[in-house]
C-alpha cells in the first residue's frame, strides 16, 4: 500500500518500504500539482506496493512566512525536506518550463549521490546546465512527461525487487 506525506508530517521509519522524495517545482504552491498527478500514477501502477511517497508540497503553506533560518515553520519545513530526501531511495525531479525552481536546482546538486530521475522540459530556462550535470553525474533526464512518469516506475520496480530479494536473503539466513 502507498502511503503519502505531506511536510512536514512524521513519516515512521521501516526500512521495508521504499522511500520516494517528490522534489522540484513548487512555486510557494502556484505551479501545476504534477505531484497530485504523479500519485496517482504510482497508485494505479502499484496498488499494494510497500511505499512511502514524501511530499514537501504543504497544505497549510503560507507563501508570507519569513525565509529565514530563525523563523521555526520555514525552519521545520526546510528540514523536512532534507530529512526525508537524505532517508529517500528514489529522487523524483521535476523542473517545469514556467519555473525558476532555485531550491530544486540546490537540491539536485545536494543529492546527485541518490537515485535521482529528472524531469525537464527544453523550454526550462536552465535546462542546458541540468544536462550536462546530469551528463556528468549519470542521472538520466527526460523530456517528456509520459516517457517520465514511466522511468520513475521502472526505477520503483526495481527498488521494490532489490528490496524483496534481500527479505527473502535474510529470511534464509536465519
């Protein structure tokens, strides 16, 4: 079953699941909710897989709090955020055209050592340095959002079959 968090919601910790960080575009909640969107999908695909999708997309954001280190529910959001992409297994990244997405473009570079997936559009108005560390560092990039969505659930596939096979390992160890 998937379960989905919200910053900055606790999310207990079973190393049973696989672990999805949703980052990129946002825009203080005014893009497009390709989060929303991109559930969906993974319900369809995987509807009694043992996955945890983690969301920084905040229902009770308030665009008008202070960005500042010393403002506690900026703070909390902020180190959700970095919480969870450090406990991820799987990076969705996702830069739409119309964006700027300066805290994605931060994190991309924060974690290229994750399993990372990008998403990004030619019209993204940065999308020539996204290719080529995304060149560099081996993370692939799609442009096509279907092609996308699909990647991430090869990736998924993936993740939940090392996880499976190393349960049944250790099923046999003991």
């Amino acid at each position: 079953m998937i379960n989905v968090y919200n910053a900055p919601e606790k999310v207990p910790n079973d190393n049973t699941r696989i672990r999805v960080f949703l980052a990129g575009t946002i825009d203080n909640g005014e893009s497009k909710n390709w989060q929303r969107e991109l559930v969906d999908y993974l319900l369809e695909k995987f509807p009694f897989a043992n996955i945890d999708v983690l969301n920084p997309r905040r229902p009770d954001w308030d665009s008008t709090w202070e960005n500042s280190a010393s403002n506690p529910k900026f703070r909390q959001q902020v180190e959700w955020e970095l919480d969870m992409l450090e406990s991820s297994d799987v990076v969705v990244m996702v830069f739409w055209e119309n964006s700027k997405s300066p805290i994605s473009l931060l994190e991309l570079g924060l974690f290229e050592h994750k399993h990372v997936l990008v998403f990004c559009p030619h019209e993204f108005y940065r999308k020539g340095n996204i290719d080529i560390v995304c060149k560099r560092k081996g993370i692939p990039v799609k442009e096509e959002w279907e092609e996308y969505k699909f990647l991430v659930k090869r990736l998924i596939e993936a993740k939940l079959l090392i996880k499976s096979n190393k349960k049944l390992n250790d099923q046999s160890a003991n």
